[in-house]
C-alpha cells in the first residue's frame, strides 16, 4: 500500500466534515434560522424552498456515501497495518493515517522528535 493509498481515510474524513457543514447551512437557510449562508439562493420563493430541499437531500445522500467508504478504507487500512511487524511503527502509521495527525502531534505520542517518526515512516516505505 503506497502512503497516497494510506492518506484516503484523511481525505474522507475531511470531505465528509466540509459536507457536515452544507448540510447544517442548507438546514439553518431552509429555516430561515441564517442570513444568507455562502453561496445559497435566498429570495424565499418556493422555487428557493424546493432547491434547498433538493441540496439538502443531495447533501444528505453524499454524506452517507462517504461514511460507507470511510468504513470501508478504515477496516482496509487497520488490515494493512496489523500485518506491520514493527509495533513502533504500527503506531506511527495508526497515529498518522488512522488519527490523521500531525508528525509533530504523532512524535508527542511516540515520545520523539517530529523529524524521527518522519523519517522512520519514510525509511519503512523506501525498503517496500
């Protein structure tokens, strides 16, 4: 598994927190509860009711899309990394592609230096 295959969960978990947000918008605008959220119609016609009902339902099912493929590549990736014989860098790769943190927030866990883990997980992936 290459560290571009490992970084999809990461990705996943933030375009589902970007649509989280649309859809808490879309809600509060069909509400009326906003004054005007980003980029969203806002006459208050029915035709503007209807349209947001759409993009909420739209939001809604794109959501749940990328909550199955969450699960799905975070079961992929607690697969690949179960079968890493080092435990150091077990963790590393859980703290850095499961927890999607920072090297510098990976290192404060490992008890090491952000340049340490960095280059561990760099050599790990140079001997694959």
């Amino acid at each position: 598994m290459t560290r571009k295959e490992l970084s999809q969960l990461c990705w996943l978990k933030k375009e589902i927190e970007r649509e989280s947000r649309r859809l808490e918008e879309l809600e509060a605008l069909a509400t009326g509860c906003t004054a005007g959220a980003s980029g969203m119609p806002g006459s208050g016609g029915l035709s503007d009711k209807t349209a947001i009902a759409v993009q909420i339902a739209d939001c809604k099912t794109l959501i749940e899309t990328k909550r199955y493929e969450l699960v799905t590549e975070y079961n992929r990736l607690l697969h690949y990394i179960k079968d890493v014989d080092d435990a150091y860098m077990r963790n590393i790769l859980k703290y850095r592609y499961i927890e999607c943190l920072t090297w510098s927030q990976v290192a404060t866990r490992m008890g090491s230096t952000p340049d340490a883990v960095r280059m561990a997980h760099h050599r790990f992936f140079q001997k694959k």
